[in-house]
C-alpha cells in the first residue's frame, strides 16, 4: 500500500508531532508499505521512506504567515482562494496513486488554514486516497487558539467532520474533546496514543535491539536479570526453581542469562546441560533465556549494560562471591536487587538488597520477590509502559488494524 503522511513539517524538525511521523514511517515501510512524507520543512529521514517538500505547506511559509494575521483578526483575504487552488493542484500531483493519506493536525489547527482549505477540495474530489486524520492538538477546544478563530469558512472547517473521513485522536481526552466538537458518536474515532521507542530511548545496541525485537522482551514482566558466567557455584538451579514458582503470578517472567560457560572447569558443559534439561521439565523455554545459547563468547560490556537498563530486578543466588559487581551495577541501575545472603554480598548490598539464604525454598523466594515487586508502583508503571507504549507494540496493535482496515 502506497501511504502518504502529511504535516507542516517532518524530521528532522524536532516536534512532537514531527517524531510521531517518524517513527510511524519507520514501522509502515518495516510492513512493506510503500510510504512518503510531505511537508512544507524537512529532509528525508531514511532512503525507504520518501519525502516531497511543498513550501506553502509549511506553516512558516511568508505566505501563510501573511494570510494567517489577517485570518486572525477575521479577516479572509482575496489572495485566500488563489492560494488555495495553487496548492490543491500541487498536492492532487502529490497524492495521484496513493492509497492512503494520515494527515496530522492538519485538520486540527489554524496553523496553514490555506493547507486545510486545499486538502477540504481533494476531500470532495470523486477520487482521493483514503483520508485519516490524526489529531493531536485542537484549536477549538484550546483556549489558546480561540481568539484566532471565527464562525464560518475557513475556521469551521476545524470543526466539521468532513464526509468519508476517518478520525484519529491520541487520547480518551482527546477523544471526547473531538466528539463534542465534530457531533460524532466517539466510537467513530480510533485512539491510538504516542508512544516510546523503547530501543531507541534506552539506547540499545544493535544485538540487544534485535534480541528484544525477536524475543517480544518488552512484554515480559517482570524480567530478571542474572549477569553470571553458567558455572555451578553460581546456582544458577535455584534461579530456574524461582522463575518456575513466580509464573502463577506473573506468567510472562522471563531470567536472562547473559554469561557463557565458565572457561576453566569442563565439567560446565555438563551443568549446562543440566540446567537445559531442568529447564525443560518446568516448561521454561519462553521464560529463561541462555545467552549462551546464542553467543558462545562474553558479551561486550554494552550489551550488558544493556540488560541491566531492561531488567526490573537482579536476581544473584550464587554460593560463592569473591566480590560481587552485578550488585554495583544494578545499584547504578536503579533496579530492584534480590541477591544470596552471603558475606561478600551482605557486605557490598548493605540493608539496601533484598536477601535470600542460597539453600532457601524457592517458592518462598518466588513469593517475596513477587510481594515486593507487585507493590512497588515504579516496576507497576515500568512494565505498563513496556507493554502498551513501546511503538512496536502500538504499530502491531493498532496502527496496523487501522492501515489494514483500508485493504477490506
């Protein structure tokens, strides 16, 4: 599907607005969908993702700005409608063959009522692409805006629900504030929210972004994390015997660890084979990963880094410490540390971690990890976050039904 997504202006403008369109971009053509911005200022972002660039697009345009004072003081100007045909023949060049067409705040705002005006005639044409509008902002419901507005043509076109055009907001506010405004039922209009690229933000390195990806990582809950090299003295058994009692609480738990075998005891390959088959008789294949399983060396120190920015918690049951650097690096971290009570350990933690004997139950492990974490509202909002508004997750569920929609 050929989808165009239309704005005043695109990345690499920094705008809120301007990075929805981002990565919205990014995810369509990781659909195979054939995508193009247009905008009146930017550049194009990646070589799969178009871009044309119309100047009276652009809400700083000196036309538009010039034609914007007077429409703010009621004025319409001759040179409106002259405008305005200029700039439908130009996007009716732009939008022919298109499948799609997502305009953001376009019909929302007074910022280019020229671009509106334009895109309100493509709209009565007998053919256009599909429209969606996707609101972000609202000039008539902002008390910012109102004193630049004014009853009938051009401002009422904020206002009207066009036919044959579907809308979306970014909020349930959002979208009663549109319902109002427009008369339409809500359930007429989507809400599909912003969202974080979780990767992106947290700076992953390519390895783990991937990982993530191909994992769905950030829809586990929680994750644990064990930073240790697979070598007996580490009990690692116990970490499994844990993970295994948490998941009637939390069914999509998921321990990485990140270390490979121990390199000086062959004795390893044996335990690790143990551990795969222990593993495997508790049913935790989705919910305990072996990085060793994918990379047979140590990680680089990023990529470790890397974990301890997407764990909720360290979980170290290990028998024998002679230091105990995880613990450092998750004070660092900032998450939630759930560690063996031994000298070493006790010494570096302080009264700051969580303790567990190294022969303990592990269902009473499982359930004071799980008491701690289910009342702690920092890992509560954490994993929401992770799992509503990560954009992978948005685009898949949502964004994705609405372009599919268009297909029926």
């Amino acid at each position: 599907m050929k989808i165009i997504l239309l704005h005043y202006s695109a990345p690499p403008i920094v705008g809120g607005v301007e990075s929805v369109i981002g990565h919205h971009a990014r995810f369509m053509a990781d659909d195979g969908h054939e995508v193009c911005i247009v905008a009146g200022r930017g550049e194009q972002m990646e070589e799969r993702v178009g871009f044309v660039q119309i100047p009276l697009a652009d809400s700083r345009h000196p036309v538009v700005l010039s034609i914007k004072e007077q429409l703010d003081h009621g004025i319409v100007p001759d040179e409106f409608s002259v405008y305005v045909e200029e700039l439908t023949g130009i996007l009716r060049e732009v939008f022919s063959g298109a499948d799609c067409l997502i305009a953001h705040n376009v019909c929302s705002l007074n910022k280019n009522l020229i671009l509106t005006a334009a895109l309100k005639r493509i709209s009565e044409d007998g053919k256009h692409p599909r429209m969606i509008f996707w609101h972000h902002d609202l000039a008539w419901t902002t008390p910012r805006y109102r004193h630049e507005l004014y009853e009938g043509a051009p401002w009422d076109l904020l206002r009207t629900a066009w036919p044959g055009v579907e809308q979306v907001t970014i909020s349930r506010f959002r979208q009663q504030e549109l319902a109002s405004l427009l008369n339409i039922p809500e359930k007429e209009i989507w809400v599909i929210p912003n969202g974080v690229d979780v990767s992106r933000f947290l700076k992953f390195e390519p390895f783990t972004s991937n990982l993530v990806d191909r994992l769905d990582l950030v829809n586990a809950c929680p994750i644990l994390l064990l930073p240790v090299r697979i070598t007996p003295r580490k009990n690692i058994e116990l970490a499994l015997q844990v993970v295994s009692g948490m998941r009637d609480r939390y069914p999509t738990v998921m321990l990485i660890v990140t270390g490979p075998l121990g390199p000086h005891n062959p004795s390893n390959v044996e335990y690790f084979k143990k551990l795969q088959s222990l593993r495997e008789s508790l049913s935790l294949e989705r919910n305990v990963l072996f990085l060793a399983e994918l990379v047979p060396e140590f990680l680089p120190d990023e990529v470790v880094s890397d974990f301890y920015k997407l764990a909720d918690a360290l979980f170290l049951p290990s028998r024998e410490e002679g230091f105990g650097i995880p613990v450092l690096e998750a004070g660092l971290s900032g998450i939630p540390i759930f560690c063996a009570d031994i000298p070493p350990l006790r010494d570096l933690g302080l009264d700051y971690v969580s303790y567990f004997s190294p022969d303990g139950s592990p269902s009473e492990i499982a359930s004071m990890i799980v008491e701690q974490l289910s009342s702690s509202p920092l890992f509560g909002f954490r994993t929401h976050v992770r799992s509503h508004y990560a954009w992978r997750e948005i685009y898949g569920k949502q964004i994705k039904m609405l372009i599919r929609k268009g297909e029926e």
